[in-house]
C-alpha cells in the first residue's frame, strides 16, 4: 500500500476515535451464538426411573422456567453450553446442572421430603443453599395474606430474627437482630430502594402487590450491599416469571374485621419465547383498629394504592427489564398530640373512622430501572439503573398546610462481571448512588436540611469449591460524600470512606450443613444524626444532632448448622456482632418550650450475641402434618446498656399446620388448616427513658380453601389473637401511650384465577 | 377475545376508581372562643386553606381555625 494511502486510512480511524467506547458492546451483541438449536431434559425419579411430571426447571442466565411434561421432558431453546439449570420438583432433592455439550440428556432427581438444595442467590454468587457459605432465608410472600398478613414486615417476622417494628396498623418496618431504620438496607430486585427510613415514624414504604418473595441476610452486608447494610438486607422480589407459554390473571379480595379493612388485588404475568410481562396493582382501606375492650386506636387508619410491573426481553445472550413501582399511602399518625397532659385515655376511641384527619402522613414513592444481563459460556456481565422519587408529607396541625414536605430523589446504577471456570466464580463490581433530599416551600417546618449524598463502592468476590468445603470471599471500598449547601445555618461537606470484607464457609457432609462466616459492615451517619435541630412532634422531643458522629463499625461472626432428615430438620445458629461507634439519641438536661432536649451521641463499643434455633417435624404416621417452632434470643453485652433501645423480646413461635389436599376431593377441598402462636418473653435490658416490658402470647388460627375441579377459586382466611390478648410489644412506637396491639381480628378472603 | 375483554374491563374499573377518588377533601372546622369552641361545620377545599392561613374573624378579633377530629 501507498503511504498516502496508508495516511489517508489513519486519518479516518482517527476521525472515528470518538465511537470507540461502543466497540465493546457490539462485540458482545456479534459474539457468535454458541448455544444448540432445541434440548430437552428427561427428568427421572432416581430410584424408580418413572417420568417426573410438573418439574420446575429453571435456566439462571436466562430467567426462564419451564415445567415438565407427562414424560418428565422439558425442551429449552437458544441454551447454552456451560449454561445453570436449577430443577426443583415436589418430593425430591433441587439440584443445579451445569448444562453439557450436548442436545439430549437424563437427570434423575433423588426423593426426599425436604430439600437443603433450594436455590440461593446472593450478591457473590448463584448456588444451592447447602453450598452458600452466608445463611439466607427466604419467604413466599405471594400467599402472605393467607395468614392474614397486612404487610411486608408482617410476613418477614415469620422468620427466626426477624421482627416487625409499627406504629399503628399503617406503619411499619422490619427490624433484624435487633437493627431497623438506616441500619437495614431494603432492596427492590437489584435496586437499593429508599425512603426516609431515618424516622421511626417512616415505614418501609412498599406494599406487597405482584411481590413473589423476600430475601433476608442478617447481620452485616456491606460487602455486597455497601454502606447502611449494618443490621442486614431485605431483598423483595417481583413475582418470578412464568413458565414458558403460561398466561395467569388473578384477582383476590380479602376483609379484615378489626379495622373494618379491605384488600384487593390483581396479578396477570404471561411468559413468551421472548417477551415476559408481570402487571400487578392492589387497594385497601383500613378504619381505626380496635383493641381489648371495645374501644379502637385513635387515628390509626390508613388507605394506600400500590402497582408494580415489569416487561422483559429475553435475547439469544442476554436478558433485560425495564421495571416500574409506586406506592401512594395516606396514614394516620397514631398516639402524636401537643398537650403535654395527654392520658393513653385521650388515644382510645369508642367508635371507628375511615377519613383522614390530623395528623397524618401522605407518602408517594415510584421507582423505575432496568436491569440488563448479558451471559456467555463461562462468564455474566450485569449492567443496571434506576431512579426513585419519594414525597414524605406530613400534616400536623393544618390539613392544608403541611408541617413536613420532603421530597428525595435516588439515582442509583451498578455494574457487575462475573467469571465461572470450573469450581471457582470470581466477580468484580461498582455501585453508584447520588440522593437528593429537598424540603418543600409549602411546609411549615424543617427537620432535616436539603442536602446531597453521593457513594461510590467497588469490590470483588471469590466462591470456590474445595472438596466439601465451599468458601465465599470478597473485599470492598465504598465512599460517600455528604453535602449541605452552604447557604444555610447548617453547612456541612463531609467525606467518608470505609473498607469491608466478608468470608464465609459451608461444609454439606450427609443430612448436616455446617455454616461459619465473618463479614463487616459499617455505616455512615445520616443527615438527622448530624444537624437534626428541631422538635420530632412524633417522639415528644426536640433533637439535637451532633456533627462530630464517626461511622459506625460491624463485624459479626456467624455459625449455624442444619440437620435435616426425611422428617426432621433442626437448624442452631449462635452468632456476635461487634459495634464501634454506636449512634443513639440520649437525654439532656435542657428543656425547649417545655420538650426535653434529646441530643445524638455514640457508644465507643457494642456487642450484641444471640441466637435463632428452629424444628420442623411432620411424623412418618402423617407425612401432611408439619410442626414447626423457631425461637429467636438477642442480648446485648459488653457495653453501655443504656445506648441500646427497642431490643426485640425472646420469641418461640409455633406454627402446626395439616396440608389436606391430597385427601380432599369434589369441588370443595380443604387445602390446609392451621394455628400458629407467638410467646414472647419479658424485655428488660432497656435504654435511658424507656420502660421494660412484659410477657405475652397470641394465638392465630387459618384455613384455606379450593373451589371447582380446577382449582379457581380458593377461599382463605382465620382469625388472628383468637383469645382477644391485650399486648404491647416491645419494638412498638406506640408503647408510651399505652396502645394495645388489635384485639380478636376475623379475616376472609377471595381468590380468584381467571386465566 | 374472552380474556381480551377481561383484561380490558379490569383496568377500565382501575382508572375508574382512581379518577372518582380524586375528589375535594372536606373537614368539621371550629374555633376556640372565648366562651368554648365554636364550629364552623364543614368546609372543602380552597375554603379550608384560607381558613387556616387567615383564621376567622369574629367583632375585629381573628381566630385560629382547628379542621380536623375532635
């Protein structure tokens, strides 16, 4: 070639410098589809060798499920070599299968009555529960309300240390070994999801309308889920597709008597060969809940509209969705007045009201993001986005002028890339966040100024396999930058930075699964805890922050081991969790407008030690009756007890439960009765100002009910504290005045399947 | 088509129910005078605003306006 030629093409190339970025992207668009035209999977009972029908066999990378036929077949499309499949079927061991080379093979599926395989996806890795070196319990929370279940705390709080922290009927937020508000991180898929949780007056901002399941990890996350994951994280997630071809609409009312309450909701999901889409939306409206006593909660009603969705595209290599959710909630504030003489009297109505009246809390939260994934032979590559917009107004003494109007706004994005090579999964990750809190002009009061924060983490894991031993690692580094502007009285630029690690081991030998981790976690001090200068009308105190607050330091060492036989399991998980630097509000002696001064402080060293223990049983003379206790202890030691409030009580909660579908026939069948009951032991270990509290014990009952040959319509329903207790729990925000939990509380409810 | 049309009325009574629930809040309103509360009975939308941002008047003595439960 001519060197002006040679120029000439240089000059070009140059010219295109610009569009460089873009090449990667397309390379992996072009990466030549290794994957065969049509497989199919025979699925056997690994004993018998019978056909196993009604399998569900999920491919990872895909998203996608299919169900096995009479013949146990199941025929997947555009499969990958080196691809995940998860099988899980009723009466057999789960099992996860690294697709081979090949367009025809057999799996056979070992029988047995409880699974330890079941499918496990944390932020290291996807694997089976017995080879996950972190414990994660997971709930199905799209038959919560079966229980009676109002909302998503509710339902979490079936889980061994896990509670529920309300105020009232209409509020409330989970709380995990003992840590709730900005030390749980909530997440919504695999967006981090935030919503003023700072205020124990702020709940968790979510309703539960097309949520399929719960994910909890408790203690320290940060590893993963950067910083605030202190106390855990909750992981909700939409309703998982459907099988390939399937179509669903299903509708379901409920009625709760004790707050005259009613539910409704929708779901209609349907599944392609490419397109999948999940529509879901709910209403419900609850008067004032009554107590003991024929009397009723003053102001505790609340109403809220809710929706979520998602469409989804599923490529040759890749998968992609685009989500959306809002929540519109108007709430009563329960047990908030201005007379300093108030009595618990004052706070307890004889008859019941549904409209909003002072004072009251109107939330609005929507999120949208999208989720991209694109998958290859032995590695992923993860890349998401999203934005949530919350509007926190409350209305304290005028009802058409707000005395708190906030609006935060969440940027968040994040991107991952994930390497398999034999026994061994490396990932390498960033996160980003930039929230924007804003106070509105038309509110009369400021609690927390506007301000700016910004984190950045990044970090990287390793699971490996050795021999029987699964180990889990990783190490990460998060910043985050906090900004007041400085027009205010309140200025403030602060920076941070925080390193953290987690490792974790599983060791499945035989019916045992022996767990031990160590992870950190740390968190910032939020915007309250630095500057708050004002009365918290909700907490009858005027706050003070305190700008000098260090970060708060996590290190939690867990163990736990598992045996399960045919009919038993048995689970004990012992655990300690180290805090530097514990934030809390303590006492003055000053007093402001006759509202004692309360000021933000730490304790240079925390230590919190507990435990979780849980039996399930069902006897070999009733395979269908299953009994189930898990009891949940949390003590604080080593430190300065009086820093630490709101420790959850010791709790066994039983649960006997008789599955009768398989003996019911016609058009009526029983499908399950059953009652539950929670015993919580005294609290005493107590803070400055807070009182202790006593023992009590509920006692639910529940049923559930199919209609028709195919199933359509199921009836449910129950009653929840059949013996009408009068309780007070500890965690709640209402103990002060005196208001007991609902009394005796009938519940009915409707489902209907019409596709 | 059955479910077509199923689909079709479910979310008609949706955005039905969403537009007739967009309707003006109405509130009891009293005041505390000097011989006890006063009520004003019940007031809606702009009215109620400007009740509480101007109170009420009675003889050159203005008055802060209470709309909310007793």
């Amino acid at each position: 070639m001519q060197p002006c030629c040679i120029k000439r093409y240089f000059h070009t190339f140059a010219r295109l410098k610009n569009i460089y970025f873009i090449f990667p992207f397309i390379a992996f668009l072009c990466i030549p589809a290794v994957f065969n035209a049509q497989v199919s999977i025979a699925l056997k009972d690994a004993h018998t060798l019978e056909a196993i029908e009604g399998a569900m066999v999920y491919q990872l990378e895909k998203d996608e499920y299919r169900l096995s036929d009479a013949l146990g077949i199941v025929a997947f499309t555009r499969i990958n070599e080196g691809s995940r499949i998860y099988i899980e079927a009723l009466g057999y061991e789960s099992r996860i299968i690294v697709f081979p080379d090949t367009t025809q093979f057999t799996v056979e599926l070992t029988p047995s009555h409880i699974s330890m395989k079941e499918l496990t996806v944390t932020g290291i890795g996807t694997t089976t529960r017995d080879k996950s070196g972190f414990r994660i319990d997971k709930i199905d929370l799209k038959n919560s309300s079966a229980m009676g279940q109002l909302n998503i705390p509710e339902a979490l709080s079936l889980i061994p240390g896990v509670y529920s922290a309300n105020l009232g009927n209409g509020i409330a937020k989970p709380v995990i070994r003992g840590m709730q508000g900005m030390r749980v991180v909530t997440m919504l898929n695999a967006m981090r999801f935030e919503a003023q949780q700072w205020g124990g007056d702020h709940g968790i901002g979510i309703g539960n309308a097309g949520v399929g399941s719960a994910e909890v990890i408790k203690g320290p996350a940060s590893l993963v889920y950067g910083a605030d994951a202190m106390g855990g994280v909750v992981i909700l997630n939409d309703m998982s597709p459907l099988p390939v071809g399937e179509k669903s609409l299903v509708m379901k009312t409920q009625y709760q008597h004790v707050s005259r309450g009613a539910m409704s909701q929708f779901s209609y999901q349907q599944s392609g060969q490419r397109w999948r889409f999940l529509f879901a939306g709910g209403a419900s409206s609850h008067s004032d809940f009554g107590i003991p006593k024929h009397l009723y909660a003053k102001n505790s009603r609340f109403q809220d509209l809710q929706g979520r969705g998602y469409a989804s595209y599923s490529g040759d290599h890749s998968v992609h969705y685009v989500r959306y959710a809002f929540n519109a909630a108007t709430t009563g504030i329960p047990g908030h007045t201005h007379d300093s003489l108030a009595t618990p009297a004052d706070f307890q109505i004889s008859q019941p009201r549904r409209e909003w009246t002072l004072p009251a809390q109107f939330i609005r939260n929507h999120i949208v993001s999208q989720e991209n994934k694109w998958y290859f032979s032995h590695s992923e590559f993860h890349l998401n986005a999203g934005y949530a917009r919350n509007n926190l107004i409350e209305f304290d003494e005028k009802v058409s002028i707000p005395s708190l109007s906030m609006r935060l706004d969440n940027f968040l994005s994040n991107i991952k890339y994930v390497y398999r090579f034999q026994q061994v999964e490396l990932s390498a990750g960033s996160q980003w966040m930039h929230q924007i809190n804003s106070n509105m002009p038309d509110a009369e009061e400021e609690l927390i100024p506007n301000s700016t924060t910004t984190d950045f983490g990044t970090y990287i894991t390793a699971a490996v396999t050795l021999g029987d031993v699964n180990v889990q690692s990783g190490v990460r580094m998060d910043t985050r930058q906090i900004i007041v502007p400085s027009d205010t009285s309140l200025s403030l630029r602060k920076n941070y930075q925080g390193y953290n690690y987690a490792v974790g081991l599983s060791y499945p030998k035989g019916n045992w699964i022996f767990r031990t981790s160590l992870a950190s976690g740390f968190r910032i001090p939020h915007v309250t805890e630095l500057l708050a200068n004002g009365y918290h009308h909700g907490a009858l105190r005027f706050e003070q922050g305190n700008r000098f607050l260090n970060p708060e330091y996590a290190t939690q060492v867990d163990c736990s081991a598992e045996w399960s036989s045919e009919h038993t399991t048995i689970m004990l998980n012992p655990y300690v969790n180290h805090i530097r630097n514990y934030i809390y509000i303590k006492p003055t002696s000053e007093r402001m407008n006759g509202m004692p001064v309360f000021i933000y402080t730490s304790a240079k060293e925390t230590m919190f030690a507990g435990g979780e223990a849980s039996v399930h049983f069902h006897p070999h003379f009733a395979h269908d009756l299953h009994i189930q206790f898990n009891g949940t202890l949390l003590r604080l030691i080593n430190s300065d007890s009086a820093s630490v409030s709101l420790m959850p009580q010791p709790r066994i909660s039983g649960d006997i439960r008789y599955d009768l579908s398989a003996y019911s026939k016609g058009q009526v069948r029983i499908d399950q009765i059953g009652i539950r009951t929670v015993i919580c032991d005294a609290q005493r270990q107590i803070a400055i100002e807070e009182t202790s509290s006593p023992a009590y014990a509920t006692l639910d009952g529940y049923f559930s009910i199919s209609l028709g040959t195919k199933r359509r319509i199921q009836l449910e329903g129950g009653c929840k504290n059949i013996t009408d207790t009068r309780y007070i729990d500890h965690l709640s925000r209402l103990k002060n005045i005196e208001m007991p939990f609902p009394g005796r509380n009938f519940y009915f409810g409707i489902q209907y399947k019409i596709i | 088509m059955k479910n077509k049309s199923i689909i079709l009325s479910a979310t008609a009574a949706i955005i039905l129910s969403l537009l007739t629930s967009c309707k003006k809040h109405c509130h009891d309103c009293h005041y505390d005078g000097p011989n006890g509360e006063v009520e004003l009975g019940e007031k809606c939308g702009d009215e109620v605003e400007e009740l509480e941002s101007k109170g009420y008047t009675v003889s050159d003595t203005s008055y802060t306006v209470h709309c909310h439960e007793h």
